[in-house]
C-alpha cells in the first residue's frame, strides 16, 4: 500500500526555511550598512580631513634644548672641592626654524638698547653684512650692469652661485671708509647680531655673559658680564623680545693646579671639531661644553648631566606656537677621586723644592727640566699622588719658572735603569734561566769585538754572589748572564754573541707580566706604552738593566705595585667614586658606583720566587752593601726598593747632535710586610754623563716616603673616612682659583 505524505508536517519545515532566509539577509544587509558607514568615515577622515590631521601630528616635537645644566663637581679623597661651578648671569638668544636674518636684526636692535655689548670681536665680514643691509641701493650701485652681464654669461655657474658672485663683488667694492661709518650703537647691535647668528636652531646662544671670567676693565673697555641693571631690563622686556631670554649659567672654576684635572670647552668654542660627529650622535648641540682633556674629558659623559626636553608646538608652516617642558633635566654626577689634595700638595712641594736645586747646585745639569712622582696602592690601584713638575721660562719675564707636568707621568717614557732588575730576575727564574738562590760570578762582560760591560762596583774583578746579592748591590753581570740564559747561552769570555729574537721576546712578556712596556689601564686619555727598541743582538743586555726600552714613570710604579702586594697587576685609578649631586650642599651626595681594583693579570711565577725578590729589595735599603742604604737604613717604619741609573740622550736642537745624559730613578714599597704604598721617582736628562756624580732620587724618595708616614700619623689615616656616614663636602685645601677660561 502506498505511503501518503504528511501535508502539515511539510508546511512547518517550509515556515522555519522562510524564517532563517529572512534573518540571514537582514544580518548581511546590517553588515553591509556598518561597512558602508565605515568606510564612508574612513574616507571622511582621509580626504577631508586628512590634511588637519597631518598637519597636527607635525605640530608636536620633542627636542633635547641647550639648557644649562650644572656640570658635575670634582672632589678630592676627603671631599674637598677640586672643580666647582660658578653661578653667572646670561642673556641667551634661541631662533626657531623659520626666523630670519631681518627679525634677528630687528631683535638685535631692541638689546642694544637694553646692554652694553663688547664690539672687538666684530669681523670684516660682519660689517659687510650690515652695511648691505643698511644701505640696499647703495649696494646695488656698488657694481655696473657690465658687470652683472659678465657674471650671467658664465654659463658653467648654476643661478646660486652666480647670486654668491654678484655678492663678493659687491662686498669686495664697499670702502674702509664706509665701513667705518657706523656709531657706537650701530656697533653694538652688529655684535649682537653676530652672536645671534651664530647659534643653532632651537638651542640658546649666550649673548652676554655665562662663561665670562671676572677682570679688571681696562679704561673704556665695556665687561661681558651681565650686571644686575642689564638682567632686570632685560626680564621686563622678554615678552617683546621673541627668543630672547634671561638665565644663569655656569663657569667651571678649578681649585687646584693638578693638570690632570683637565679642562672643558667655553661655549663659544663648542664641540672640537675632530670628535663633532661623536657628541653630535649623543645629542649634543654644537656650542656645548664639553671635557677637552683628561678626567674631564675620560668621565665626560658623567660630568655632563642632562638636558632638559621640551615639546615644540608648531604649525603647518614650521613655526613654533608653544613650548612645553617634558623633562626638567638635571645636573651631571660628582667625582671623588683617590687623591688626597693635603698629600699632593706636599709632594709637590718637596718634588719642585729638590728639582730646582739639582737644577742649580749640580754641574753638568742644562738639559734637566722635569721630575716626576707616582705613588699607589698596591692592593687597590688607587693613584694616591700623581707629581710632575717641569722647568720652564716665562715668556713674559724670561724667568725660570715650574708648571704642573703631572700628565707627562703616562704620556711620556724613558730609560728607567736598575729600578727594573727585580723584573729580570723574576724573568730569569719564569723562563728557568735562573732558580732561587743561584751563584753566579759578576765579572766584566767582554764581548769580542766589544768594549768589556760591568757592574759599577766591579770593573775588573770576580765576585760570587747570589741573586739576593744581585739585587741588593744592583750586579749587571749578574743580570747580563740571566739574559744569556734566556737566549739558551752560557757567557765565555771574548766569544761572539748570537741571541735569536726569542729571548728579546722572553724579557719582554717578563717585563709586561710586570706592568713594563703595556698600558697601565689608568682612567685617563693619551696613555703612551713607552718605545720599544729592535732586536739588535747585544742590544738584549741593555735590556735586561733598563737601558733600551722606555717606560713610563706610571708604568714603573705599576710594576713595582705588583711585586709588592705578591704578583697580582692592578689598574690603576684616579677616580675612586660616581655620586649624586649633593642634595643640601653639606655632604656629598648618593654613591652611584664605588671603583673597585681591577687585576689585569697575574704574574707566572710562584710566591716564593716573588717574595725572594721582596727580600733582595728589602735588602737595598737595609743590607750592608744596599745602594740605598745611606738614606734608608735609619727609617722608622720596613720597606724595600731598588735603585736605577740610566745612559740615556738629550737632543740639543742647537748643538744639532745627541749628547750622552743620565736618567735617575728609585722605586719601592712600604711597609715591607703589608705595603700601603708603591712608589716610582724619575727624574730623566738629570745630568750630562760626563758631570754625573751621585744619584740624588734615593735621598728624595726618602723624603718623600717620611712625609707620607708623617702626614699618615697626623691625619691616622689617608684613606677614605671609616664613619659610615655621608662625607661631608670639605673647603679646597689651597685657595688656588683657576678660571676656565683660563684653564690652559
């Protein structure tokens, strides 16, 4: 039978297909409503109002400005002001991106009514200037149509440079006597101008004051400090005088000789053009202070602080409409260095007392200009005393005179001597040229073809001795036939000499393990690693007494720092902390870093062979035969040293020939047991070699080393305060005040 459909079954089916159809179309047809109402908005925003909202986004730009900061200060170990800022009065002018010549001029001549302008570094070209501006038909006169014409022909010159051609004639026509046709106010309002011009968009130019050094005024001559009338005119005036502003600024002062200090840039110098690029990256403004030389410049950008940042509000055309302040800025961060001024100061005194009497009291002393002291710790590498002292004539009144040469103890290097025999003999036993203890027989060398080479005591005998002995009496031949076994040699007498370039490399990693011929790592710039010599084959026993390779007087007391604290090389410092700026101006501010010692490297030998060396040094100054023995043997606290003479040479330009010198050196530690300091005196040129009688560095290191036990006592310490309170900030020690300006 056949199965009959059920009708209503089938009606109900056919309602709810009806029913999803409809609803699926309103959701599409709701879809395709929301998509055209966006991209009609889309579009709204796009082409019609598109242009306003470029427009808006151009109108916001965030830019470091020019502000004066102050620069970070520079303490000494105990906290006493080394390098301070000086507060000053300045008039600034800040020209946006669109100002012209003609608003500056304008601007320039509404100061000029306001302050009196010095007019002496007015140029030629800036009277042109303003002279073409002052008188525009007069100019035009200036040259004939003729000469326009011949000008235009020039088919080769673009439109620009035909205009700067017209220009230079135009200039080179305007008379002396025109030029000089202007009043004093006219003057003036040219050098303001010139100083206007000068700046960069959207950073301040100083235009009176800031880094000007206080002077007596000459009759007639007008001061570029602001005074207090000129300030105050100028405030009440700053709304009609667009980017004209009044400020303080900031004039770095230095309360202390020490040449390592360095010295910054004025504004008016700016940036040296042989690192522009550099402090351009690093968003700074061409006429920024920066540190030109030493521990300015090395922790410049710690000095430095930080700008403010302003937004800069324009509008379509560029023009700035608003300025707001995003960031405030701040001052850069203090230094504390490892030097004690009170220890410095002495020492330099002792060291220039003594220099200029070796200079006037010994014979054969013309070319002897210079004397330098190094002393550290030989545990942390803190630089506790940097000394040099030169010997120069006055040009003004043709005196002898002594300036700071503190910075020549790393930037130049010299013969050094015996001071560098420990060094050998550490050598000889790494390479086992040499074992601890060994008898060797101090004769003359006699080289065949060659003049004998000996010990000074012993030109002509035979003494046993061993290496102790070595070091105390400061035996060559002793350390003449170490070098002999570095080269796999046994010295016979009259034999020749055939030493490969291996053991000249073997004395010299000996010696760089030491600190002798590499960089000390010292945190200041120009750092000089001595000249290094050839590899001429009698040349290595030159070597191995100090006569050959240079070194510096740093890199001596680096070397001698290392055999005392037992074999480890330390950098030294002068920098001990970073800290905050202070926050109430009684004690210095937050510890930012504290430097810690930094080991370069580890010398190969044992413990046992670098104390052997401490004993055979202590027994320079103690031992019966010591050469320093006559000024060491009565001091009232343990030591050990070594003492150095070297053949060196003096260029006379006038003689036009090298004459023969001797070079003076003494190093040492003490105390003997736990040293506290390690030393380094040179004193290169002190004698003609044909005048040289004694060497007077062993008497004054002696003085020197009492007058740090002396001063040691007196304090009870020279190291950093133990309280563990905040250190206060400390008056300078001397009342030196070096002027920025007058830094060099």
């Amino acid at each position: 039978m056949r199965k009959i459909p059920n009708k209503r079954a089938q009606s109900v089916k056919a309602k709810q297909r009806a029913n999803i159809t409809f609803r699926m179309n309103i959701l599409f047809f709701s879809i395709f409503i929301l998509f055209t109402m966006l991209i009609l908005r889309l579009g709204y925003l796009q082409i019609v109002k598109g242009e306003d909202y470029t427009r808006a986004i151009e109108r916001t730009e965030e830019v470091p400005v020019n502000t004066s900061v102050p620069r970070g200060r520079i303490f000494d170990s105990e906290g006493r002001i080394l390098v301070d800022n000086k507060p000053q009065r300045a008039i600034t002018y800040t020209k946006m991106q669109t100002t012209t010549a003609e608003d500056m001029f304008l601007i320039a001549e509404d100061l000029s009514l306001l302050i009196e302008k010095d007019t002496k570094a007015i140029t030629k070209s800036d009277l042109q200037d303003f002279w073409l501006r002052k008188y525009k038909e007069e100019a035009n006169d200036l040259i004939t149509d003729k000469e326009r014409n011949e000008i235009d022909k020039e088919e080769d010159l673009s439109k620009k440079e035909k205009n700067a051609a017209i220009n230079r004639l135009i200039r080179s026509k305007i008379s002396e006597e025109q030029l000089n046709s202007f009043s004093k106010q006219e003057l003036e309002v040219i050098a303001i101008y010139r100083e206007m011009a000068s700046g960069y968009a959207l950073s301040p130019q100083i235009i009176k004051g800031g880094d000007v050094a206080t002077k007596e005024l000459q009759p007639g001559e007008i001061s570029e400090e602001v005074t207090v009338e000129e300030f105050a005119r100028v405030s009440e005036r700053l709304g009609d005088l667009k980017g004209v502003n009044t400020t303080t600024d900031w004039r770095r002062v230095k309360n202390s000789t020490l040449a390592i200090l360095g010295t910054t840039t004025l504004p008016k110098e700016g940036i040296p053009k042989d690192r522009l690029d550099y402090f351009l990256s690093r968003d700074y403004s061409r006429n920024d202070r920066v540190g030109k030389s030493y521990i300015e410049q090395q922790y410049e950008e710690v000095l430095q602080g930080q700008k403010s940042v302003v937004k800069n509000i324009t509008d379509g055309k560029g023009r700035v409409v608003d300025i707001q302040t995003v960031y405030d800025g701040e001052p850069g961060k203090d230094l504390v260095l490892t030097i004690d001024s009170e220890l410095q100061i002495e020492m330099e005194t002792i060291l220039e007392k003594k220099l200029l009497e070796m200079k006037n009291n010994n014979a054969g002393t013309k070319y002897l200009d210079r004397a330098f002291l190094v002393m550290l710790d030989p545990y942390t590498g803190d630089v506790l005393s940097l000394v040099g002292k030169q010997i120069v004539k006055d040009s003004k009144t043709g005196k002898q005179t002594v300036r700071d040469f503190a910075f020549a103890s790393f930037t130049t290097a010299y013969e050094v001597g015996s001071t560098i025999k420990p060094g050998t003999v550490l050598t000889g036993y790494r390479e086992n040229a040499l074992s601890p203890g060994d008898v060797l027989i101090d004769q003359p060398i006699r080289i065949k073809g060659s003049n004998p080479k000996s010990s000074v005591f012993n030109r002509s005998g035979r003494i046993a001795m061993n290496d102790l002995e070595a070091i105390e009496r400061s035996s060559n031949s002793y350390m003449f036939q170490i070098a002999y076994g570095l080269a796999g040699r046994t010295y016979q007498p009259n034999q020749g000499i055939n030493f490969g370039p291996e053991a000249f490399q073997k004395m010299r990693n000996g010696y760089a393990q030491l600190g002798l011929g590499v960089p000390t790592g010292i945190d200041l710039p120009g750092e000089v690693s001595g000249v290094v010599g050839g590899l001429e084959m009698g040349k290595l026993l030159d070597l191995s007494i100090g006569q050959y390779d240079t070194y510096t007087p740093l890199q001596l007391a680096q070397f001698v720092a290392t055999i005392a604290n037992g074999g480890n090389r330390i950098q030294p410092h002068v920098v001990k902390e970073i800290r905050e700026p202070s926050a109430d101006g009684v004690q210095l501010g937050k510890m930012v870093k504290e430097m810690s010692p930094s080991i370069l490297n580890t010398v190969d030998n044992t413990r046992a062979e670098i104390e052997r060396v401490r004993q055979g040094m202590q027994r320079v100054y103690f031992g019966n035969k010591g050469t320093a023995r006559s000024a060491f043997a009565n001091a009232k606290y343990t030591g050990a040293g070594k003492t150095g003479t070297a053949q060196s040479f003096f260029y006379d330009p006038e003689k036009k020939q090298n004459l023969r010198t001797v070079n003076l050196t003494h190093v040492g530690f003490a105390p003997f047991d736990n040293p506290e300091i390690a030393y380094a005196v040179v004193v290169p040129w002190a004698s003609l070699e044909s005048s040289y009688k004694t060497n007077f560095t062993t008497p004054l290191t002696k003085e020197l080393v009492d007058k740090y036990f002396e001063l040691k006592q007196k304090n009870n310490t020279l190291k950093e305060n133990e309280s563990t309170a905040t250190p206060l900030i400390k008056a300078p020690y001397t009342n030196d005040s070096i002027d920025e300006e007058h830094a060099e």
